[in-house]
C-alpha cells in the first residue's frame, strides 16, 4: 500500500463522508443518491476501523507489549 502525507490521511474519512452528504443533497438521480450512500459508509468504515486499531495498540502499549510476545495459535504451532 503506498504511503499517504498525514495532512491526507487524517482527514480522508471525513472528506468521504461530506462528500457523500454532499452528493445526497446536491446531486440529482438515483446513482448519485447511491453514491453519497456509499461514500458515507466508506467514511464511517475508516474511522471504526482507525478507532479499534488505535485503541487496541493504546492498550498494549499501556500494558508494555508492543506486539504480540509468543501468544496466541501461531506461538502454539511453533512450540510443538
């Protein structure tokens, strides 16, 4: 995945879901309306997603494990 500049990246949500509102009030047709859906759900899809991912690292970092140590099925696999 190619690198984005954070002055994107971190509004990119928010521009998906304007502009989605944007296309549900402003455009005319059905596909148009299809579209704004979409974008809105793009939008509110990303920031769930960045949500869960942020706020599950937070927790690891709090608890001093930056990554995995050894737990979990592929941790069982190799021990055998």
């Amino acid at each position: 995945m190619p690198w984005l500049p954070d002055w994107f990246y971190e509004p990119l949500p928010y521009l998906c879901i304007g502009g989605g509102i944007l296309a549900l009030y402003a455009l005319p047709g059905i596909l148009a309306q299809l579209s704004g859906v979409i974008l809105v759900l793009i939008g509110i899809t990303i920031l769930y997603l960045r949500w869960a991912h942020r706020s599950k690292n937070s927790k690891r970092h709090a608890a001093g494990r930056t990554h995995r140590q050894g737990s979990g099925t592929h941790a069982k696999l190799r021990r055998r």
